[in-house]
C-alpha cells in the first residue's frame, strides 16, 4: 500500500516480534492485492474494470471495506465516498498523472455525475458500479481494515500487549513497557519534526490521522491534498489533519477521511450521528488552533 507498517510488541512477547510480524506482513500482503487500486488485478481495480458491464462477486473483506464505505457515505451526506476514484485520479493522485493546469469545470462536471457513492449497488457479496467511467479507490479505509485484522491476528495468537501503526492508523491492546497504556503522538501538520499532542490509547481502541501534508499535487504553483470532496469535484481545503479515537481501525480511519472533509463546519453535524467518537481537528491556519472534543482534552 505504499507505505510503512510498524508492529510493537510488550515485553513478554520479544522473542515473537519476527514470527509476529511475517504473519502481519502477509496479512497486509494479501489485502493489498486485493484492495489496492494501483494493483490491475486487484478486486478492486476489476470491479472498477466491470464498471457498465456486470456485477463482480468479491471477496469478504473488498465486501465488508466497500459497505462500510458506503455506510461512511450515508452519514458524511456524501462526503466520504469510495466511487471518488475518477476525481482522485482527475486531480493526479493514485498513479494518474499530475494535470499542467487545474482542472477545467467543464471536466470536474463530467466526473461528477460519477462518484456518488449511492451509486455503487452491493448485494449479497457482489458489488457492481453501474456506469461505465465509474471507479473506486479505498485508500481512505483499507488500512484501518487492514489494522484490525492484524489486531485479530494478535489476540489470537496469545499476544496480549501491543501496538500496530499503518501510516497513521492505529491500534493497541494492554501496554507497553513500565507504563499504564500506550500514548500516541500526534504530528504537527505544520511541522512534521513536532507533535501537537499525545493521545492516551485505551486497550483494544484505535487512532486515525488524516492530513493534507501527506500526499498532495502542485499545479500551477498551488498545492491540492489527496482528499477530494465529491459533492464540489475539488480538493478539500480548509483542514491541515484531523485525528479520530474510536472503537475499531476501520472506523477510524474512514471517519478521519471524512471528518477530513466535513471540516469543522460539519464535523458538529457529523459527530451528532456517531457514537463515541472524539476528535482532534487542525484547521489549515497558522499558528495552528486546535479543535477538540472533551474527551481529548486532557492530553
Ligand atoms: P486517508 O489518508 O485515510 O484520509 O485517505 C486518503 C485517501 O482516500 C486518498 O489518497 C484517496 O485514495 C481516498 N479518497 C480521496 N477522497 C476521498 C473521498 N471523498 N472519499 C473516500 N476516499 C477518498
Ligand atoms: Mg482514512
């Protein structure tokens, strides 16, 4: 998925840290190619392949990201939507190439009429994108899946404390070494050698950064971030990183993409719809102006 992936384990379980993490490793390795668009034989790039053609009956776990995707749709009101892919790849990310000029409204109007996610039908482990053009990409869920089921992993295996980080997306259980629990840094998206804040993880709970400092495009001298709001067809502007603490890896990092885009205009409206979720929101200001929920406040 083009990235890294670290595994901590507590101190009870040093001499497993290799066993442990060939086993993570190929969990990753499976699901990266069945979830990775940049993948050509990928579920996910032949669902995309299928798209006006017929439905594809795909795996379990493509079956479990893509419904939690859309689920993650219906409460953004459409901001969080895998069927973006055209617009991601329209603005130069996932491997297409970086446009010589922003892109024309006459283009972004085209596409638009594609990625609505309430488009994307899934039925009894099928799932069939019903128009031809239109694709999806689930960058902005698969590594928290991918997280949880390492999680599993752990806890099967007898582990009892540790600690996975997939860029970002995070997830522990017990404690680390002489402390209470794990703390979590969380980075500064103005300045990535600092962190802004540590955020204590409770037991089995899991972290998610989103950030416009993790992947982005410069066109025409401005800088354009990664995550596209499909209702407008642009990049989102207005947030540097939000960082979501919920109950699993998979929800928080599709709810870190779409608090991304809500912004802290609609991350009211959106918390109002989840349940024990707390947020971190960093507005792109300068000097940053944290916004955060009370169970965050203490750290
Ligand atoms: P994350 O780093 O988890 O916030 O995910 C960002 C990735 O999600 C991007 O690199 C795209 O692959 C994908 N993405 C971009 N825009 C959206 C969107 N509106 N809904 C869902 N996924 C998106
Ligand atoms: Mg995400």
């Amino acid at each position: 998925m083009g990235t890294v992936a670290t595994v901590t384990l507590g101190p009870d379980y040093a001499d497993r840290i290799e066993s442990v993490t060939e086993h993570i490793r190929e969990i990753f390795d499976r699901l990266e190619s069945e979830l990775s668009a940049y993948r050509p034989d990928s579920a996910i790039s032949e669902l995309s392949r299928m798209a006006g053609v017929a439905p594809l009956q795909v795996s379990e776990d493509a079956y479990h990201v893509l419904s939690l995707g859309q689920h993650l749709g219906r409460l953004s009101a459409g901001a969080f939507g895998n069927p973006a892919s055209p617009l991601v790849s329209l603005w130069g990310f996932n491997g297409a190439p970086v446009p010589m000029a922003i892109p024309s409204d006459q283009s972004i109007c085209e596409l638009l009429k594609l990625v609505d996610y309430r488009r994307l039908v899934l039925h009894d482990g099928t799932a069939f994108l019903p128009v031809a053009g239109m694709a999806v990409d689930v960058g902005g869920i698969a590594k928290g899946y991918a997280v949880d089921r390492a999680y599993d992993y752990c806890l099967s295996a007898g582990i009892r404390d540790f600690l996975i980080d997939f860029s970002g997306n995070v997830r522990a259980a017990g404690r680390p070494l002489r402390r209470e629990g794990w703390q979590i840094g969380v980075r500064d998206p103005f300045d990535g050698s600092r962190i802004i804040g540590k955020i204590a993880l409770p037991s089995g709970l899991a972290v998610a950064t989103s950030g416009s400092y993790e992947r982005f495009v410069e066109i025409a001298g401005e800088r354009f971030s990664h995550i596209i709001d499909p209702r407008t067809g642009y990049p989102v502007t207005g947030t540097a990183s939000v960082t979501v603490l919920c109950a699993d890896a998979i929800t928080a990092d599709a709810l870190s993409t779409s608090f991304f885009i809500a912004g802290l205009e609609g991350a009211v409206e959106l918390l109002k719809k989840v349940s024990s979720v707390e947020l971190l929101v960093v507005p792109d200001r300068y000097p940053a102006d944290l916004w955060l929920t009370p169970g965050l406040d203490k750290a």
